[in-house]
C-alpha cells in the first residue's frame, strides 16, 4: 500500500498534528510505499504503524493500492 494525503498542505497546516505526525507525514508523497515511509519516519516502527492508522482514522491518509 501507498499512503497519500487527503488533505491539501493548507488544510494540514490548520491541524493538530503532534511530532510523531509531522515525522510520517514528512516522508508521504504519494508514491513512496508504506514500508518505506515508516522505515524513514526516523520512529520505531510501531510508534510510525500507529500514527500512521491515527491518520487513517482522522482521514488525512489514505492507503492505495501501488500504480
């Protein structure tokens, strides 16, 4: 899977997003895959696993299928 924002960069900017958050969402482009992002989230990988299903569930990510 492929996370990819939901959200425009102005909407982000708007949110709560703790240290975690900016830290995943910093790797998210749209194209890298979810391995990757959490592997380069510089977090462990449950912390980044975690935060990245807070953002699913708040929907400023979603998880495609890779192209």
């Amino acid at each position: 899977r492929v996370p990819a924002l939901t959200v425009s960069l102005d909407v982000l900017d708007e949110l709560e997003l703790d240290h975690r958050a900016a830290l995943v969402l910093a790797q998210v482009d749209g194209t890298t895959p979810l391995s990757r992002v959490l592997g380069e989230s510089c977090l462990e990988r449950g912390d980044a696993l975690r935060t990245v299903c807070d953002l699913v569930e708040r929907r400023i990510l979603v998880l495609r299928q890779p192209k």
